[in-house]
C-alpha cells in the first residue's frame, strides 16, 4: 500500500503531465461553484438588507392594520376587506386605555403625480402622519423641521419630502421654503429625509409626507389609517402593549368576544418571519437550479478521467505489476479528480466572490460575503470530484494487469 504522500506525488506529477486536460475539466467546476458561490451571496445580502431597510422598525414598535401585513391566504384578504376601516377615534381608543403604549400615531398612504415647475414624478407615495409620528418614525430629517401639532390640527398645506423628489426637483439647491404640487395641490416644502436607498430594486425615497387631517381632508375620510405604537418598553413591556392594544381595539369596535380580530397586528419578526420563508424558497430553487451546472461539471470531470484511465491502461498495468493494490490505483485516480475539483473549486469561489462584490458595488442589489460560503463551495467541489471520480477509479483498479501491460 502506498503512503499518502506518494499517493499525492503521483498526482501532482499527473496533473502536470496532462496540464490542459485538467484545466479543461477544473473550468466546468469553476463556472458551477461560481454560480452557486453567486446566488448564496446575493441571496444572504437581500436578506441583510431586508433586515436593516424594510423591517426597520425597532424593537418596541409595532402596527395595527385593517388588512394583514403578510398577504400569504388570498381568502384571509378578501375577509379583511369587509373589515370596517381603521379611524383616528380607534388610534385615540388605543392611546386611552393602553397603559404599556408610549405613543400611539397613525398613518395613511395614497399614490400621486409630483410636480415641481416642469419636472414630474409619477408614483409618489403620500403619506399622511399624526405629528407624533415625529418620535416613531424611524426615517431621519436631514433638512428642515418635522411638522407640529397645531399644524396638523388646521390641516396645513406643509410636507416633508424623500431624497429622490429631492435630487430631482431641488438638485444642489436648498429645498425647504419651495412649493411642491402633490397631486393637484401646492405643498411647502418644511423639510427633507435622509436618503433610505432602493429595496431589491424598489425606490424608497420617491415619497411625501404631510400631515394626517391635511391628507384626510384632500383625500377623504374613508381611508383607513394603520395605527405604529411605540411600546414602553422591549420584552415582556413590548408582549403587554400588544395585549392592550388588542383589547382597546376590540372594544372601542365593538368586537363580540366569540369572534376574531377585525385587524391585524405587525411586528418587526412577523416581516422578518415572511421573509424568511420567501428567500428560504427561492434560495432552495435558486441552489437547486446553479447546482445543475456544478453537476455537468462533474460529468465533465468523469469523462476526463475515463479518456485518462483509457491512454494509461499500460501505465495501470506497470503500476501493478510493480506491487500496486486495487486500493492504490482507486486512491491514485480518486486524487486526481479530487484535485482537479479542488482547484475547480478554488477558482469558483473566487469567482463567486468576484461577481458578488461588483453587483455590490455597482448596482443596487445588494450582496453579502459571509466566510462560510467558502467552506460551502470548496466542500461541495470535493463532494462532485468524490461522487463522480468513484466509476473512473474503480474501472482503473479493475484493470487485469496482464492485459494492461500489453496495452498499446
């Protein structure tokens, strides 16, 4: 029996010998592993990014809406549209009898044109808030002042806009003090919001925020509001607030106590946990589907072998001669594919990371690097180069060794 390190000499000495050959072979791996490599990290990042944009909602506040959060049971959103509308006399119930709620504001969202002189956006979101939105907002006021509670009360004709009306309308100028048409009234610009940036794709600063009777007032009162309570507290104060909440609303609508909600509550782990089960989705297909390439680089790696085995039958038959188990030849032929799917692997993973890295830099979607995906990678181009280096091997060491030698 051969020791290891022989076992490697012959197959670094064979690698050289049929240097192309190898190159050629390692390339299907590197391009499998790199596409897998890819859709791992771009995959990790959208779900860094979801956890930092979309869910940002911090660990003490939650929502309370007439539709759920999570549409995932069409039945369930048919439902909730019969659901009677949320209203600012629900906000106020909540306010009243929740003691474990520090604040309780509510906010409303319509779609309109915004226009500045003869620049326009379409599909701006308007958002109307109550001005104690200011405190449970998790969006930051770059410029200017948040609106104030008188305000709000006399229905000004004031708004805060997002960076992207910013950078469009106001480009290198002060916006706060300008006039703005949202929809098809004049706003005043009192201040602007740091720039949030795009989620998988989807702007999120192509919006305006004004005050809620202001909105109510242009839009009407059959909107129905989604109520952010900010909690006194996280733990077992933030599980309390949604108890209260829940009761508050149930009575203040009248609900009998055989009968479920007519809202639905929100949290940040409830975005959190849909997400989860989407991306754990796509990811599965995703692998599933980058792996197929890995695999016909296995079958590539296969065929290598068994064109090798084939033109070194007289070299197998010498081996043997010489005092070479079955048991050598298969650890010989199963090194050297090993070693070609290493190498494979190696340049793959760079690959990956390569791709990840400029999709991270130079384009909005995002892409994460963890450390592990290396491990992944490698371990599964050893994975291919045992699985599909098994037949070649065994063909070699079931070679008869008197034939072999007489192998031209």
């Amino acid at each position: 029996m051969l020791a290891w390190r022989d076992t490697l000499s012959e197959t670094a000495a064979a690698l050289k010998a049929y240097r192309l050959r190898a190159l050629l072979a390692s390339l299907g791996i590197t391009l499998g592993v790199a596409t897998v490599i890819t859709v791992m990290t771009l995959i990790q990042g959208a779900n860094l990014y979801v956890e930092t944009k979309i869910a940002n909602l911090g660990t003490n506040v939650f929502q309370i809406s007439r539709l759920p959060f999570n549409v995932a049971d069409y039945d369930l959103l048919i439902k909730a549209l019969r659901f009677k509308r949320l209203t600012l006399e629900d906000m106020q119930a909540v306010a009243a009898r929740c003691r474990h709620c520090l604040r309780v504001g509510a906010e409303v969202r319509a779609s309109v044109r915004s226009r500045y002189r003869d620049r326009e956006l379409t599909d701006t979101a308007l958002i109307g808030h109550t001005a104690n939105m200011a405190d449970i907002d998790t969006r930051t006021v770059a410029l200017g002042r948040y609106f104030t509670e008188a305000e709000e009360r006399r229905s000004a004709q004031v708004c805060l806009i997002g960076s992207r009306l910013v950078e469009e309308f106001f480009a290198g100028t002060d916006p706060v003090g300008r006039m703005v048409r949202l929809g098809e009234q004049e706003f005043l610009v009192i201040g602007a919001y740091e720039k949030i940036g795009s989620v998988l794709g989807q702007d999120q600063d192509n919006f305006a925020v004004i005050p809620m009777h202001t909105f109510l007032k242009l839009r009407g009162s059959r909107s129905s509001v989604t109520l952010s309570v900010q909690a006194a507290g996280a733990g077992p104060e933030f599980e309390q607030a949604q108890d209260e909440a829940r009761l508050a609303l149930r009575a203040a609508r009248r609900v009998p106590p055989d009968r479920e909600d007519d809202f639905f509550i929100g949290t940040k782990e409830s975005y959190l946990a849909l997400w989860r089960r989407i991306s754990a989705a796509f990811f599965a297909v995703y692998v599933m589907v980058s792996s197929i390439a890995a695999l016909v680089g296995g079958i590539v790696v296969m065929n290598v072998m068994l064109v090798s085995v084939a033109e070194r039958t007289k070299e197998i038959g010498v081996r043997r001669a010489s005092g070479a188990t079955q048991g050598d030849i298969v650890r010989q032929f199963l090194a050297e594919s090993l070693a070609q799917c290493l190498l494979g692997g190696m340049a793959g993973v760079a690959a990956g990371f390569a791709v990840a890295l400029l999709l991270d830099n130079y384009t909005p979607f995002p892409a994460a690097v963890r450390g592990w995906v290396v491990v992944f990678g490698l371990g599964f181009s050893c994975l291919i180069g045992l699985f599909f280096g098994i037949y070649p091997a065994t063909r070699a060491a079931r070679l008869d060794p008197v034939a072999a030698l007489r192998a031209e």
